[in-house]
C-alpha cells in the first residue's frame, strides 16, 4: 500500500499527472488542508489502484462531471470543509467501488440526481 501525503503544503491545485508505479496495490492520497479550488479530471489519470483521496478543508467551489470517472478502485472520497454550493449531474460516475463520500460541511444547496 502506498499512502501520498500533501497535507499543510499550500498547494492550490492536485498534482497534475502524478505518476505512480502500478506495483502498488492500493494508493491513499491526502491533500488535506491546502488551497484547492478546483480538480482537474486529468490530475488523477495516471494513479493506478487510488482507493483513498481526501481533499478535505480546501477551497473546493465546484467539481466538473467526471471528475473522478477513471477511479474505479475508490471506496472513500472525502470532500468535507470546503465550499462546495452545486454537485453536477455525473460527477460521481464510474466510482463503482465507492461507499464513502463525505460532502458535510459545504455549502450545497442544488445536487443534480437526473
């Protein structure tokens, strides 16, 4: 298992194509308590087995439709603390494996379920 940690690094952003060696059987990634605003779907791309990502206390305004659509291996997404107001339809696709999504303390008023 390989876990990431980005914690407290003023990142304004996830690392983009961050290559890690598909040896892993399982990755956890933390960029907790940066200045991320937005996720670009490509950021996470080339991360083989991602099971883990929290991505809690940033600056989160919005997450495009799939996002995280390649991460088929994710159980637990953390989004919590950040200011999240809309979650748009297919943001969450692909995520098969998921049983944990934390969105508490957002500001959500409109999640699009068609």
């Amino acid at each position: 298992h390989l876990t990431i940690r980005c914690d407290e690094s003023f990142l304004s952003k996830v690392i983009y194509k961050l290559d890690i060696s598909q040896e892993y059987k399982s990755t956890s990634i933390y960029f907790t308590s940066n200045r991320i605003s937005k996720i670009e779907s490509s950021s996470l791309l080339n991360i083989p087995n991602i099971i883990e990502i929290f991505l809690t206390s940033n600056q989160i305004n919005q997450l495009e439709p799939y996002t995280f659509l390649n991460l088929k291996e994710l159980i637990n997404l953390d989004l919590s603390y950040n200011i999240l107001e809309i979650i748009k339809n297919y943001t969450f696709i692909g995520l098969e494996k998921l049983t944990n999504l934390a969105i508490n303390n957002n500001h959500l008023f409109y999640i699009d379920i068609d």
